[in-house]
C-alpha cells in the first residue's frame, strides 16, 4: 500500500471516531448504561446513582447539576463535559 493510501485511510478512521464522538449523552434520558459507557471514570454503580437522583430530584438544569451526586467532583465533570447535554426530554 502505498504512503498515500495509508495516510487516506488513517484519516478515514480518525474521522470515523470523531463522528462517534460528537454524540453526546444526554443525561436526563440516557440509561445507566448509556452513561457508563459514554462518561470518563463513571462505573455502572456511579451511572445508577445519577439515575437513581433524576429519579428522585427531576431532570437536571444543567450537566453541572451532576456534582450534587456524591462522588462526582469538578474533575469527573470536567472529563466529561463535552460528551454531555442536559436537554429536556421535549427537546428536538
């Protein structure tokens, strides 16, 4: 293969995976394996607590609303802020 054919496929990865990226979670409707799978350093029991608290408390305002669940600092929300939205349900 040649050097430029490598360098077009490589490309095409990289923008494949970028494309997966830019999908983000959105944390009012994501399940709690949607949010392990799509959040940095947040396990399966770390998801469920942030279900569990939508459940008890509503949807969140904001993706910030995050660091009221014990265990979930600015750092972890810092990781994650780009992959995540708090759009309402309604939302298109």
């Amino acid at each position: 293969m040649s050097t430029a054919r490598r360098l077009l496929a490589i490309l095409l990865v990289l923008l494949a995976c970028a494309a997966g990226a830019a999908e983000q979670v959105n944390i009012n409707t994501a399940s709690a394996e949607a949010l392990a799978s799509g959040m940095v350093g947040i396990g399966p029991a770390k998801a469920q607590a942030i279900v569990a608290y939508r459940d008890a408390h509503g949807p969140f305002k904001t993706v910030d609303d995050l660091l009221q669940i014990k265990g979930i600092g600015a750092a972890t929300l810092d990781k994650n802020r780009d992959r995540l939205t708090a759009a309402s349900a309604s939302a298109p």
